[in-house]
C-alpha cells in the first residue's frame, strides 16, 4: 500500500499537552479500529503550528476519510516517493 505524509495546519500544536496529545492519539486509533485494513498510522510529528502526520492506506481517499471521521484537519497530502537516510549515500 502507498505510504502519505498528511500536513495539519494547526496553530499552537506544539503547546498541546501530553494529556491532549493522547486525546488526539486516541481519537485517531477509535477511527483507524473502524477502517482497518484500509489505514495504518504510523507516527506523527508535532511542531509549532504543524502536525505532520505518517500513514498507509489504500489511497488518498481513505486518508481524507479517517480525517474527515476524526475531524483532523488536511492542509496537504503527499504521497511518498522513496524514502532516504544516511545509508543512501553509502
């Protein structure tokens, strides 16, 4: 399945507390419980007034429907292409 980065505009993201963190954290998997197979998270990062969020699914639109579900916002989704590290170089 293809791998997506979702970008979550969300001002002041990165003042969530724990208590928050785990509250959206457990939102998401209650929707991912009704939609599995067809979406796994896998991480997200939190920034400033960002979320960038990991998932595989079976296309955009599962993406777009666990958001839509989980009322997360959706700036940006990209599909990736490849992934690169250090051992690339090499």
């Amino acid at each position: 399945m293809p791998k997506y980065v979702i970008e979550r505009d969300l001002p002041d993201a990165g003042k969530l507390s724990p208590s928050d963190l785990r509250g959206v954290a457990q939102k998401s998997c209650d929707v991912l419980r009704d939609m599995a197979p067809r979406v796994t998270w896998q991480q997200s990062y939190v920034t400033d007034d960002k979320i960038f969020c990991v998932y595989i699914a079976d296309n955009e639109d599962a993406v777009r429907q666990h958001a839509e579900r989980g009322g997360f916002p959706v700036t940006r989704i990209s599909t990736v292409r490849a992934v690169i590290d250090p051992a690339t170089a090499e």
